[in-house]
C-alpha cells in the first residue's frame, strides 16, 4: 500500500476496510495472549448454556482489528496516537468482521499533522459491533 | 502430606493416587503454555468432524498431571529425576484423569536413594491413557 500523507486526506475520506475471518485457534490464542479466559470465547457447549448462539469473538480482539486497519493503511511513516472503542454487539467465530475507517477531523496542533478517524466493525448481518475512534498523525509532503 | 523416606518404600509400593478433572478452561490455558494449539483440544465441532467423540486432553498434560501425582508423593525433600510416557488412549475434557504409580525398583548409585515408579493415568472406563515412569531420589532417615 502507498505511503498516505496528510495532504492525501480530507474530512470524509475512508480508509481502506479490512475483513478478518476469526478462527477458534485464533480466538484461543486471544485468550491465551490476553489471559481473558471466559468460556464463551471457546466452549460451543458453555456459550450456548448461557444463552449465546455459539463461541464469540472477545471484543478487545475486534477493536484490536480495528487498529491493524488504522496501522496498515497509516503505513510506515504515519503514527497511530490513541485508539479507543465500545462494544455494541456480537461477533461470532467463523464469520467475517467488518473493519471500517472514515476522517472525520482534520488539524494541526503543537507542529503535528493530526486526523481523527472514526472507526468501526460489522458483522455480516451489517450490525456494529464495534464503535471508536482513532487519533493519528499523518506524514506531510511538505 | 508427611514426608516420605527410602526406608518406607519397597518395591510393590503404591503411591498415592492423583485425581484431576480438567476443563475447558483448563485445556484452553495449557494450548497457550505449551504451544499446541490442535483444535481437537478445544473446539468440539472440529474434534467430532475428526471422528472424536468431543474434545480432548492433550496427552502431554495428562503425562504432567502423573509428574504432579510424583512430586506431591516426593515432598520437599525428594527429587523427580526423570519422567517419561507414551500416549495410549484419549481422556475426555470433564472426565476424571485418575494418575497411579508403583515402586518397581529401588536401588542405589552414585550416593544416591533411588527409586523407579510405574506411572499410568486412566480415563473413568479403565483404560490405562499414557503410561511412563518416573526416576526419582528419596531422603533417607539415616
């Protein structure tokens, strides 16, 4: 992907989406990175006990996609400054994940080329599952 | 548990039994600690589609549960010096594990109070699951 410069952007502009395909090992290996254990992440039998449809996706590992796709397309030289989210909804183990970006600032401040970017992830029934926002400084051309 | 001596064992001697019961849970941390991640230990639909009954107990936990079953007999002042098994049989996630273990032969080397032990785990049917045996230094009362 090409370097993005703070002159490439404006208000509206949308980053390019990301989709990831969760696996059980990917969320198993979640749990074991993140030490969130909890049982719906994992056990079909456990999840579906308490109500859940099946195994679902750890929400910090939804917003953890989100800002692989803030950094992929921040390239090299851009810099990811804060990134926070919400879960609003479920993700389910083998179904896609949604990750989508839009600027909606654009700023300047203490000699720094700033965007803030609103990000979030779908489901494939086209819910939000996850909703945030990104603070990101930008490369200049100048 | 009271210290245990060379001068109590015999060959033929029984250690004490070692029950465990692992989870889901349980399985899912040991993919992280050890690295193995096969889903027939902890996705179901996977390990049925692969002619498993359900999911299963990675062989090598089970052979550690026997290493625990040693050291708790050993106490503080024993030493496991070697352990080994080999895979037989599956144990099934929520099916006890029970851990044995049998003085084949005591001998002394080097100095030192040894011991061989039998060690096997079975599944909740009888069938011996991993079989080994332990190496082990004893403490002596003189």
């Amino acid at each position: 992907m090409a370097q993005v410069y703070y002159e490439d952007i404006a208000e509206g502009t949308e980053i390019p989406a990301l989709v990831k395909y969760p696996t059980t090992m990917q969320l198993v290996k979640y749990a074991g990175a993140s030490g969130d254990f909890y049982q719906i992440h994992y056990d079909k039998d456990f999840a579906q006990a308490n109500g859940l449809p099946g195994v679902i996706v750890h929400g910090w590992l939804t917003l953890s996609f989100l800002g692989q796709m803030v950094t992929d397309w921040l390239g090299e030289k851009g810099r990811l400054l804060k990134l926070n989210g919400s879960y609003r909804g479920m993700n389910k183990v083998h179904e896609d994940i949604i990750c989508n970006g839009k600027v909606t600032k654009k700023y300047e401040e203490d000699g720094k080329n700033l965007a803030r970017v609103e990000i979030w992830a779908e489901n494939p029934q086209g819910e939000k599952t996850v909703t945030g926002t990104a603070i990101v400084a930008l490369p200049s051309k100048v």
